[in-house]
C-alpha cells in the first residue's frame, strides 16, 4: 500500500492553457474524491466517483473541469481554460466502503497549480 | 447547506502542555460524521479523529479527544501532552450520513497550530 499518489505536484501555467493532474488511488479503493484548496482555506469538495461512475458534482466544477476515472483506477481532472482563479491545491482522496459506512478518506499530498 | 466554523485562527500550545481547539457547524440533520483532520507542511491531509453523532460518548485516539455537543453542535479537539510534531493546520469536518450529499466532506477554514519546545 503506497498512499494515494498525485502527479504533477507542481503545475505552472499560463492563462488559457490546459491543464490535467492525476490521480491514482490505494488500491482496491471503490471510491475517489477531487477537492480543491485555496489559500487560508479548508478543503471544498469538486466530485467523487463511486468506481468508473462520477455520482456527485460540485456547483464549483465549472462547465471548463472535467473528470474521468475510466475502468474504476485511476483518476483525471482537466481543466480547460484556465484562469488565475483556478489557482490552487488540488486534492485528491480515496477509500473504500460498503454502502458509505464506515468510510476513511486517504488524501494525497495534492498538485499545487499555479496560473500565471 | 451546512457550514463548519473554526473561530481561531491560530493557537499556539508548549510542548507537553495541553490545548484545545474549538469547532462549532450548523446543519439541519440529526444523522452525521465529524472529523478532526491534521495537515502538516507535507499537504497530505491525515485523519486524526472521527465522531458519529449518534454516539454519546465522546471519541478518543491516544492523546487526541473530542468533546462533541450535539445540542450545542459544537465539536472541540484537545491534544494532550502536545508534541512537536503535533504543530500543522487542523481542519474541523462534516460529513452527512445519508443522502446526495453522503459523498462529501465540508471543512471549516482550519486552525494553525504551534508548538513551542
């Protein structure tokens, strides 16, 4: 069991690029989450799949975030066009629960993005 | 929409002494999880301690215990015998037990704890 990993860890971009971070979960782990934190703040949910299937999204996750886990593993937030208001931690977290209960989140360390 | 509200931004605590940080949230529901996360410069947000709010009895990890007031809906961390490796941010969370909104944790905006040796 290595931890949840995230890939970059750090990303600096211009306005108007694109950017996709990864996220892959502990192992077996049904259930991923993408949170995002500003500076000074605590961390606000984006979305979790529940396996390959994305069951919850933010109003926060605007028409330019998308998010795929394809085949249940790892997972991918892109972002389109970014902003400097997209500047932040993104967090990803995984775990594993039957019917909800129970759950323990396991966070990753998270991709610091930069936008310049 | 519930909220969780951390009123102290910063506390700072000597080394082996004990501190408490406070935590209050609102929220219509009478079924839900609280939670004390730890985030040490590392990022990696660690659990430090869960509460069901069904449970009367208060929820204890070693040196860490909570004192959870349900009417009162306040949720209270106390660290005791306080380490250095305790000092990182502390975010107070709540998660709701049933419905749509099950999948998410809600944090308060944390509190940075210091320790002095």
């Amino acid at each position: 069991d290595t931890g949840v990993s995230q890939d970059p860890r750090h990303k600096i971009t211009k306005r108007g690029q694109n950017v996709t971070f990864r996220c892959d979960p502990i192992s077996e782990h049904n259930r991923l989450y993408w949170y995002r934190q500003t500076l000074g703040q605590g961390p606000e949910f984006l979305t979790y799949f529940q396996n390959e299937a994305q069951l919850e999204k933010s109003r926060l996750l605007s028409d330019r975030f998308s998010a795929e886990r394809p085949k249940g593993s790892f997972s991918t937030l892109e972002i389109q066009r970014t902003e400097q208001g997209d500047s932040a931690m993104y967090l990803c977290a995984s775990s594993y629960t039957a019917q909800g209960l129970n759950e323990k989140l396991f966070f990753g360390s998270g991709t610091q993005l930069s936008v310049l | 929409a519930q909220t969780v509200t951390q009123s102290q931004p910063e506390m700072s605590v000597q080394e082996a002494e004990t501190v408490t940080l406070s935590c209050t949230y609102d929220t219509s529901e009478s079924d839900y999880y609280l939670f004390w996360y730890k985030q040490p410069p590392s990022r990696q947000m660690i659990l430090v301690i869960r509460q069901e709010a069904y449970k009367q009895q208060n929820a204890t990890e070693n040196r860490f215990s909570v004192n959870f007031q349900k009417a009162a809906k306040s949720f209270s961390l106390k660290i005791s015998d306080s380490q250095l490796g305790d000092a990182a941010m502390y975010f107070c969370a709540y998660r709701s037990r049933h419905g749509g909104s099950q999948g998410n944790l809600i944090f308060g905006k944390g509190t940075k704890l210091s320790v002095k040796p």
